[in-house]
C-alpha cells in the first residue's frame, strides 16, 4: 500500500475522537498495573523494626522491647546482633531481675543473630519479616525489586523481536495473560525463590505489554496526534502510584496488597478483545483484508474491488527471531564506528541510566526519610503527571533539546543535593517532589533528543538500545535506598544529585536538534558536524 494513502485513512480514522480516545485507553492503561507493581516494593519490602529472636525470652513471653533492653548493644531496634547472655538463666529470673543483673554484671561478646523478630503490629506482615531479609540478607530484599527490572529488561529485548514476527496484538494478549497469572501467584507463594521468579514475570508481562501497547498506538495514529499521545501514554504510571498507597492502606500485610494490586488485572481481558492490531504489520505481511477492516476498506481496495498488493517485507522480518538478534547486534556495533557517533551514543547512554536510576531511587527512597511514605509515594504520582505532560511540552515549545535537557537536569540535581542541608519532614519531602517533577520530564526530552541526534539507519537500534542500558539504573536503585541509604541516609539522593550535574556538563557536547532536518545518512551526519565546525571559525 502506499504510504501515502495509508497516512490519508489513518488521517480520517482518527478524526473519530470517541474511537481515538478508546484507543488509547485500551494501549495505555495496563501502565497502571506496570507502575503499582514495580513501586510496591516500598509496601512489600517495608522497613520494620526487628531484634535477634532469643527463644528463651520468647518463650517466657517477653515483649520485644524487654528481650533489646536486655539483649541488643546500644538498645538498637534494628541491631544484627546480640549480647552471648545465658538466656536461659535470664528467662528463669524475669524481666526486673534481670535488667538488674545485666546493669550489675560485665557485658559478654557480641555475637550475631540467628533469627529475629519483627514489628508487624505497625506495618504488618511484609516480604522482610516472611523470609528475614535484614542483616545479611538485606541484599535479598533489594532483589525482590531487582527482579521486576530484570524481567523488563529481558522482556523489551524479547518482545521487541517477538512482536514484529507474530503481531503487536499476539504480545500484548500473552503479556496480559501472563500478568493475570503471575500476579496473584506471587501472593500465594511461600518459598522466596518462587516469588523472584514470579516476580521477573510480573517485569516480563509489564514490559511486553508497555511497548506492544505503545507500538500499536503509535502505527495506529498520525504524527499530529501521535506528538501528543505519546507525552499522555505514560500518565498511566502516575495515576497507579496515586492508587498504590491507597491499596497498601487497606490492606493488613503484603500477600494481600500483592492480591489488591493483581487481581484488578483482569479488567486486561477487555483489552485483549477489543485492541486492534496495527494495521501497518498487517499490511508487511500481506493481511491486507484484516487491515481493510480496521482502518477502512476503501483504502485497501480499488475501485474495481480488487486488493492492492503490499510492498516487499523488509528481508530482516523473514529472518528467524536468533538471525535477526545477530543482525541487531551488527547494528548496535555500528553505532560505534565512528568517534562522533560513540560519543553521542554514550552520552544518551549516560543521561538514560541517570533519569532511570534518580526516577527509582526517588520512589524507593521514602524509608531513608521521616516522613509518611503512603503520602510520600501518592505525592510522586501526582506530581509525575505534569512532568510527563505540561512540562516538557512547555519547555519543548520554546527552547531547544540539548537546553532543556540541561536545565531539568541541572534543576534535579540541585533539588536532592539540597536534601543534605534541610531539616527532616516537608521541607525534604518538597525537594525530593521538585526532583521527581523534573526528572519525569527529563524522559519525555531525552527520547526525542535520542531519536534526533543520529541518522534513520541508526536510530531505531539508538533508542532501543538506550532503553536497555536505562534498565541498569532501575536494577542498581534498590541497592543504593536499602543498602547505601541504611549507612547513611542521604547518600543515595546526593549520588543521583551529582550524577544529574554531571549529565548536565556532558550535554553541553552534543549539537542542538531542534529546527534541524531529520538526519537519514551517517554521510549527512557528518557533513552537519563539518558545517558546524565551519561555522564556528568564521564566528571566531
């Protein structure tokens, strides 16, 4: 089919507003699901309070705060070891005694604890106190988060091939199966292991469905429109962090705000009946009755009712799924070929894994501050949606990439470097808001400076692959909040601080984008970079 005649139906298809915005709904609402999953960690993981479990004192039914007076160093109520007592000679004597002959007698070693006890009458039940992820294992509460990020890593790799062989909607439709299942599993399971496992589903499922999802209303819509849709498609993720702290309020302990946040999943059964499939894979692959049928039939078929022939599929979409991943990588490596080109690439790289890694380390963060994280999380919804909307087309519409890409920056980073100077509460909790603002616009800048700075035959493998590497950010914020921030709490925002100003500097070396033809060559490329470099000794 003609490009053009294509453009021209989709043109009329989406003057039908009431189908327009149908459409979106059925593509961008699973962000919903995506959002309160890898942000229920907060909830899920907790941070309660716990003292080594001393069976003795146990059971002589000694409350938690008798077995740290006599028990744990410094009176800690989250200490990783204990005091070598006899517990049972202490058990026998009570409590008074013996707080009496601890103060009198000399304090033993120091020994480490065997098991704990936790505080669930303030958080209830959460992952930590259902598999004793403190001390040692603390690590392995971070990768309960992990786990989600990597499932999504894996899943936009996957599904990226996946979906141009057997159809945007086939992806969409497994993925959302997949969340209706592994969701509410990971409520029912008891072994830690299993619940990684099902965990990194969860990721998959989100992944597949986001950019299925993205993909079908971006082929299904034209550039006027699209502009728009895409800055409104990620509201989704704002308006499930809106409703996390609600179902995290409601609910006792973690397996049933896992249940909460799940079970609504199969709403997606809807969704599967009624989303399109992009009429432009159809037409590469010769259904052009089926894409009569969604975007017209007049603009498949002449006037004599005969069927007009597709183009030749690109040769790469006959190739098995494991040749066209050898054909990716010979792309990615090409994005390296020259010094220009691996410069750009790696500051695109630098600017995603930062925006990823101070998006998440933000959100996970509320246990490293004193301030309420039902609140604190509800405010991070809430302010994402005019980052993601108001903001960056504001900025967009009267100044440059590359110069709104630094002032976000630059502002982010001053917002959470400014944390380590004020007092605990609001005050914080503004900072960290202004932050999360700013970076959530940060993205909506970033991948529209990606997909201008380097030439068609290099872009599409430019975004993907910045997309991958922002993945890495999401994986390393959780270890920085638990682990980092448990050293010292403002750790983990001044590192994002720095690593924000930084980015900002680096900007500085890529060329401005905007009002520039879209480059299609590496040759155009590097004319643009001999014009500029021209340009700038006639200035001097």
């Amino acid at each position: 089919m003609d490009p053009v005649t294509l453009e021209n139906a989709l043109e009329k298809k989406c003057k039908n507003h009431l189908w327009l915005v149908w459409l979106f709904f059925l593509t961008s609402t699973p962000g919903i699901f995506n959002s309160m999953h890898i942000t229920s960690y907060v909830f899920l993981g907790g941070d309660p309070l716990f003292v080594c479990r001393i069976p003795e004192l146990v059971k002589a039914n000694w409350t938690m705060e008798q077995i740290i007076e006599i028990s744990s160093p410094g009176l800690k109520k989250q200490s990783c070891v204990k005091y070598n007592w006899n517990y049972t000679y202490l058990s026998e004597m009570g409590f008074d005694q013996a707080r009496h002959y601890c103060n009198q007698t000399k304090k033993p070693e120091v020994i480490e604890c065997n098991g704990y006890i936790f505080d669930e009458e303030s958080e209830g039940q959460t992952i930590v106190s259902q598999w004793d992820l403190v001390c040692d294992n603390l690590p392995l509460r971070s990768t309960a988060q992990v786990a989600v990020a990597v499932g999504k890593f894996f899943g936009a790799f996957i599904f990226g091939l996946f979906a141009d062989r057997f159809g945007r909607k086939k992806i969409f439709t497994f993925c959302c199966l997949l969340y209706m299942v592994a969701g509410p599993a990971g409520a029912l399971a008891n072994d830690y292991v299993l619940f990684i496992i099902l965990r990194i589903l969860v990721g998959v499922a989100g992944s597949g469905v986001y950019e299925a999802g993205y993909t079908i209303l971006s082929e299904l819509t034209v550039k006027h429109y699209r502009a728009y849709l895409g800055c409104l498609y990620n509201v989704s993720y704002s308006i499930g962090l809106i409703f996390l702290p609600l179902a995290a309020y409601f609910t006792n302990n973690w397996q049933q705000l896992q249940l909460a946040i799940s079970i609504p999943t199969i709403v997606l059964l809807l969704h599967c009946w009624y989303l399109p499939e992009s009429p432009r894979w159809l037409i590469t692959r010769g259904k052009l009755d089926k894409a009569s049928v969604i975007i017209g039939s007049k603009c498949c078929i002449d006037s004599e009712g005969n069927v007009d022939q597709p183009k030749p599929v690109h040769e790469n979409q006959n190739h098995p799924c494991y040749k066209r991943a050898i054909i990716f990588l010979k792309n990615y490596f090409m994005l390296f070929s020259t010094f220009e080109l691996t410069k750009r690439i790696l500051i695109c790289y630098f600017g995603w894994f930062v925006g990823n890694l101070y998006y998440y380390v933000i959100a996970l963060n509320g246990t490293n501050f004193t301030v309420n994280e039902y609140l604190y999380v509800g405010l991070n919804g809430i302010c994402e949606i005019p980052g993601y909307t108001i903001l960056p087309l504001v900025m967009l519409t009267y100044y440059g990439r590359r110069s709104s890409g630094i002032a976000l920056f630059t502002v982010s980073g001053i917002a959470v470097l400014a944390i380590m100077f004020i007092p605990q509460g609001w005050p914080i909790m503004t900072m960290a808001m202004i932050g999360r603002l700013t970076v959530s616009a940060v993205f909506s800048v970033i991948i529209l400076q990606t997909s201008e700075l380097f030439p068609t035959e290099h872009r599409n493998t430019a975004v993907g692959s910045s997309l991958t590497v922002a993945q890495f950010g999401t994986i390393a914020a959780p270890y920085i909040v638990d682990i980092l921030g448990k050293k010292i709490w403002w750790i983990p925002t001044t590192l994002c601080g720095i690593l924000s100003l930084l980015c900002a500097f680096v900007l500085f070396f890529v060329p401005e984008t905007r009002d520039t033809p879209m480059l299609d060559t590496l040759s155009e490329m590097n004319q643009e970079k001999k014009s500029a470099s021209n340009d700038t000794e006639l200035a001097s």
